[in-house]
C-alpha cells in the first residue's frame, strides 16, 4: 500500500472516530440523559487533523500514540449493556485500525527510507 493510500486512510478514519465519540456521547447513547461532557473527548484527535491532511509523518506519530487511549475505552466499555458496548466495540475496531494506519504510513515516510542521491 502507498503512503498517500495510507494518508487517504487514515484520514476516513480519524474523522470515523471522531464523527463517533461525538454522536456517541451525545444523542445516541450518552452516559447521562440529554448528552455528557464526554463528547470533548474528540477535542485531542481534532489536533490531529490539519496534520494527517497534509500527510505531515510527526503528526501521525503522535496520533499513534493518542489513539491507543480510545482504543483502550473501547476495550474497557465494550462490557456495557445496550447500544453503549456496541459503539465501545466500534470505537475499539476504529482505534485499532486507525493505529496500525498511522504506524505503517509513519514507517513507509520515514527519511531512511527514502531515496538518496549520493554526493
């Protein structure tokens, strides 16, 4: 896969989850009735944004890093009854994809990869 594929990727991604935290904590299935202030998880991956749209390598790094704490909420929620272990399992499989997208663009835009011209 190529690294703009990957970019492409992860960018559906990103804006999967966070289009999900959002909706997710606040109409379809909030921890409080009427929404919760859980919904300001999505702030930190919304930093990542402009980054991931320019295809910037630092920014997918520390993406990498943030997005194991959703998959980590994921993984802890998906014991939830209802509807709310259903959006923890989403949340948990758009983590984890979206982690392996991020380390594999990071590894394939690395500068030890890429070409050099000898002088």
């Amino acid at each position: 896969m190529t690294a703009q594929r990957l970019s492409l990727l992860s960018s559906i991604l990103l804006f999967s989850l966070i289009a999900l935290c959002v909706i997710w904590e606040g109409w379809l299935a909030p921890i409080r009735p009427g929404g919760s202030w859980l919904t300001l998880k999505a702030l930190p991956l919304m930093g990542a944004v402009f980054g991931v749209l320019k295809g910037r390598r630092y920014t997918y790094q520390w993406l990498s890093m943030l997005v194991l704490l959703y998959l980590s909420e994921g993984l802890i929620r998906m014991f939830d009854p209802g509807l709310m272990g259903v959006f923890a399992v989403l949340e948990a499989l758009l983590a984890t994809a979206l982690f392996v997208c991020a380390l594999w663009y990071s590894r394939l835009t690395a500068p030890s990869r890429s070409p050099r011209a000898d002088t």
